[in-house]
C-alpha cells in the first residue's frame, strides 16, 4: 500500500468485521479470519474509499503498483475479500456493472489499543463466557429487531432513490413497432427493444423480464415467478413506435402500469441513422427518468460505432433468435460483415461467439470447428470488454469441455457478477452443475432463469432437465410441457422420460412420437418401451445409429434410461469433450454405471496442467497460476 495509506493506523469495522492496517488482521467475532496479503490490501482499499466506485485499473494501481497481471487476479482478490463477509460479502462489496467495486456498508474507525491487550483479550477467564454469550444473544436480536424495522420501513422511495430493494420493479419492455423501412427494416423494432432490455437489465430497483415474458404479461396471462404468484403489481410496460428513414429513425417511446393501463410518461426522439448504437443509451435514460430512478451510466460511457456495422450486428441478433439452420448460417454471416466494418466491436465478437456455441445443437456441423470458433470469438470479445457476461460464460464452458472444472466454475462465477440478470448465463451455469452432479444448486440456477423469463421455451427445458435428473418428475412435466407448448418440441424426450418414471407407457411413447429430428433408433425404441420390440434390438439400433449429434445423444441417452439399459450409456459419450448429455447420467437410472472407473474418470476434474488437447489459453492461464 502506499505509504499515506499505511499511515492511517485506525481500525475499521464494517459490518462486524475489523480491519486492523497495522497488523494485517481481520476479525469476526473476536476470531482471525485468514486472508491473503493481496486480498488484504484490496479490502482495506475500498474501506479507506466506502461508497465510491473503484475501477478494476484503480485496484491494480494501488495494490499491485502496476504490475502486469490479469484481470482474473483482481477478481479473485476480490472475491476472498467478500469471503471474510460470509454470505453477505456480495452485499457488502459490490459489483458495479463495467465500472469496478463499491464497499456498501458504512465504515466506523475503531479506537487504536496496544496489540498486546487486543491478543491478550483472546483468553477470557472461563467465567466470563456466560456474559459473552449473554451479549452475543442480545446483539443478534438487537440486529433482527433493526433488519426487521428496516424491512418494514422500506417503502417505494427507497427503491426510487437507487437503493438496493428487496421487490424490484417487473419492467416488461415489448418489441416496438416498426413502421416504414420494408421488410429489410422489419429486424429494428425487436432488436432495440432488446438492446433496451440489455441496457436496463443491469440497474438495482428493476427485474426487466425477458422477451417472451414480456409478451404474456402485455398479454395479461397469469405467470409466476421466483418472486411469489401474483409479484406483477406495480409492474410496468414499456413499448414504443420505431419509423426508419434514410438519414433518422424516429421512436415513440411509452411507459403503461400494467394494471391500470395508465401513461406513467412518453418521450420522442427523432435519432440521427449516423449514430444510432448511441438510442439505446438514450432510451433507457428515458425509462429510467419515467421511473424516477437514477441512472448508473455515466454519460457519453458507450463507445460510439458505425452504423452499418451496428445494424448488422442488430439483423444477425435477430436471426440468430430463429435458431433454424439457415438463420444460424445468416447470422454468423452479417456479423463477419460487422467485424470487417468495426473490427474492435467487442459485442459483435460475443455474438458470433453463442452462434457457433448453438451450431452444433442445430445444425449438421463439426461440432469441434464450431467450438472452436465459439472460444476464438469469446477470447477476442474479453480483450476488447473484459465485462461481458455471455463471452466468459463461453470461455468456461471451454473449460470445462478441457476437464478443469474449477477454472470453469470461476469462469461463470465472474460471469454472473459481470451480468447477474442474465437468463443465458444462468442456464449455461445450471447446465454445468448438471454435469457435476450438483443437482440442487443446478436446480436453483435453472429456477432463477425461469423467473428471468418465465415464458422462454430454452429456461423452462433447463429447468426441467434439472428436475428430471433429480428424480422430480412432476416438476420436470410442468417444465417439459411448457417449453413443448412454447415452441421447443425436443423437450418431449424429457415428458417422456417422466411418464414412463409414472408407469405410463403410452404416454411415455406418444412423447416418442413428438420429438424433434429423431433419430432412425427412436421408433425402435417406442416399440420396446411397448413391448412390440426387445430390448436387445433397441440396444443395437442405438449402437448402431449413424446419427452422434448432441440431440441424437441425448435421445440414446433417455432411452436407455426408459429401457433400464444403461450399461452401454459411456459408449456414446465421447470421452475427449463430454458435453452436456454427460449429465443424464447423474440421473437415478444410471446409478450403477456410476460406479464404474470409467465413469469416475470423465467425472474427475484435471489436475495439474492441461493436456496437449486443452486450448492454449487455458495452458497458459495454468503456468501463470502455477507460478
């Protein structure tokens, strides 16, 4: 630290925790509580700067004197200074969306004692431990009384003043209405609707629902979300009027209470076409001042591009959501288009990055190459923004398809905190704990997706396959159901799955019948789960199906399941990069197979370096760990 730092010899507490510059301690509860120098450093520094934003590049000035090191060092010093917190370390230490840190909780500086009082204070004459633990009692329900008082005077101006609230505003933002333009325009309406969303998103006193969501509750059906049946009061629409022109584009923006549909507030911009990745900036500035909450972005805090390359990227986005082959194709296709025109478009990267990651669930392509590209585009993405959410997910699940399960796990841990609202990472993130076994935290990753975005057919099939392998077959049929009806028809290999788990072979066969692209195996199948087929043929057909895809898989997968035959489930696994069908096998069915070395194996992260197969990333950020 610097010396006019180190100077100041007070102690602080901050939330119960005392900080001691002097001796280099932290305590709770009377009690040391370890922590390495760097992550020291790191918490004394917010707790000299409480309330301000401290930027990443600050901390590294003046903890790591400029030293080149990574952003993950920061991140994980952080991370160990939240941990003497406890569970409320995120609270207390904040992440502030792709501007740094911010300490929340006040500071109160101690007054100094000799440090041989304070080690001596360690060994209390027995018979004071009844007083000890007397006042323990009291301050714990001094400090409920206080939380509970808190609670119940918290009303909307809290929320409205920026503060963190414990029932944040629903905001439904529906895709605007485009007029003018022509077909070729037609993207433009949605697609800044979403950006919009996107903007928002990362702002406390708001839950911004997701683009199905948003619909169905425009639309006045019933939802209920991780927040309780009915947590829509006081909710808010947000719609708007998109006409494009050759030299503007003009938007009508309007905020309703879902209720009532009463106008809170509406606003007109007539934006120029030569800036338009500057409107969304603009348009949420415009909610949030109908909303009487202030903004978190500093003005003029997003960069600037060019506008063809922005409508590009805006038109990809819009095909990538039809997740049809040729939609995929098109996609990767405009934001190569962008990257020629801007090539430091940081989002553009991260886009291309999740149109190869879904390539190979979607298409007939080498999964290997997709991959591979999907990883590239991710890397690139960081180098230019280090906080997007969506790339870093990527990069884990690189990762993890490497077998370094702790990297990926930090990976989507950072992920969520650069992005915590964001359906896409927690669904990857519950994906990933599915093929750990986690199963419980799986499940409450899936469950805050789904609160996300309740009516999204790809949340709804996360967390049913969450409930699936978990054994929850009537949660797995309402999820699996829904994301059928929503649009997703593959989900039927899971109602499936939990029909023939209730004894209900027909049904369990009619769901069969429904699949999505199903293999030359599945009839066969149908017919041994009837009893018109032996077991043994449909073993063979499995095996001998020419189809490897990761949907084809997980088929053969359930399937076997259905048929109590999984002792041949590791023969489609492949061994180099299990993807996410490798967490079927968690499922009861396959209890026995998980007991075998050859399970175990594909089950045990790597220690020590990545092999040869592992990406060169990942081999370098293992030497600069190791070091």
């Amino acid at each position: 630290m610097k010396q006019a730092e180190s100077s100041r010899v007070s102690r602080l507490q901050i939330a119960g925790v005392v900080i001691d510059p002097v001796e280099r301690t932290v305590l709770s509860d009377d009690l040391e509580v370890p922590l390495e120098p760097r992550a020291f450093d790191v918490l004394l520094y917010l707790a000299r700067h409480p309330g301000r934003v401290v930027s990443r590049q600050e901390l590294l000035d003046a903890v790591w004197h400029r030293r080149v090191v990574t952003d993950d060092a920061v991140y994980r010093a952080v991370r160990l200074a939240r941990s003497v917190f406890g569970k409320a370390g995120p609270r207390v230490i904040k992440t502030v969306h792709a501007r740094g840190y911010r300490l929340a909780e006040s500071v109160q500086e101690l007054p100094n004692e000799p440090a041989k009082t304070r080690k001596f204070q360690q060994f209390v004459r027995p018979s004071a431990w009844f007083w000890l633990a007397a006042a323990g009692i009291i301050s714990t329900v001094l400090a409920i009384v206080s939380v509970i008082g808190l609670k119940f005077d918290a009303g909307p101006s809290a929320l409205h003043s920026g503060a963190a609230a414990e029932s944040p505003v629903p905001l439904a933002v529906l895709p605007f209405e485009a007029a003018g333009g022509g077909e070729a325009m037609a993207y433009l309406g949605r697609e800044l609707a979403a950006e919009l969303s996107e903007a928002l998103r990362t702002h406390r006193g708001l839950l911004v629902l997701g683009e199905a969501t948003s619909r169905a509750v425009a639309a006045g059906e019933e939802l209920t979300t991780a927040y309780g049946a009915g947590d829509m009061d006081g909710a808010r629409i947000v719609s708007g009027r998109v006409r494009p022109s050759r030299r503007a584009v003009r938007v009508q923006l309007e905020v309703r209470d879902l209720q009532t549909r009463r106008l809170v507030g509406s606003e007109a911009f007539q934006w120029s076409r030569s800036d338009l990745s500057q409107l969304k900036t603009a348009l949420a500035g415009a909610v949030l001042r109908q909303l009487s909450i202030e903004s978190q972005v500093p003005p003029g805090s997003e960069r600037a591009l060019l506008t063809p390359a922005y409508e590009r990227f805006l038109e990809a986005r819009h095909a990538w959501r039809g997740r049809a082959p040729d939609s995929l194709d098109r996609a990767a296709a405009l934001l190569h288009e962008a990257l020629e025109l801007a090539p430091d478009f940081a989002r553009a990267y991260e886009a291309l990055a999740a149109v190869y990651l879904v390539m190979p669930s979607w298409q007939e392509v080498d999964g290997e190459a997709a991959r591979f590209r999907a990883y590239s585009a991710a890397r690139e993405a960081l180098r230019l923004d280090p906080g997007l959410g969506e790339a870093r997910a990527i990069l884990a699940e690189e990762a993890r398809a490497a077998g370094q399960w702790s990297a990926a796990e930090g990976l989507f841990e950072r992920a969520l905190e650069d992005d915590p609202h964001n359906p896409s990472v927690l669904q990857w993130f519950a994906e990933f704990q599915l093929m750990r076994g986690q199963l419980e935290q799986a499940a409450e990753k899936a469950r805050q997706a789904v609160a996300l975005d309740p009516m999204s057919a790809i949340a709804n099939t996360v967390q049913a396959w969450a409930a699936v392998i978990a054994g929850r077959n009537d949660e797995a049929l309402l999820h699996a159901r829904r994301a059928v009806a929503l649009g997703l028809p593959s989900s039927n290999i899971i109602v499936a799955w939990a029909e023939r788990r209730r004894g209900d072979r027909e049904a369990a066969a009619s769901a069969l019948e429904s699949l999505l692209r199903p293999s030359a195996a599945i009839p066969i199948c149908r017919s041994a789960l009837l009893g018109n087929a032996s077991v043994v043929e449909a073993r063979q057909a499995i095996l001998d199906s020419r189809r490897s895809d990761q949907l084809a898989v997980i088929y053969h997968l359930v399937c076997l399941a259905m048929l109590n035959a999984g002792d041949i489930a590791l023969e489609l696994i492949d061994r180099q990069s299990p993807g996410i069908e490798f967490a079927i096998l968690w499922a009861p069915e396959f209890e026995q197979l998980r007991l075998t070395p050859e399970f175990g194996a594909l089950a045990t992260p790597v220690e020590g370096p990545p092999t040869t197969a592992t990406s060169w990333p990942l081999r370098i950020r293992w030497k600069l760990a190791s070091r």
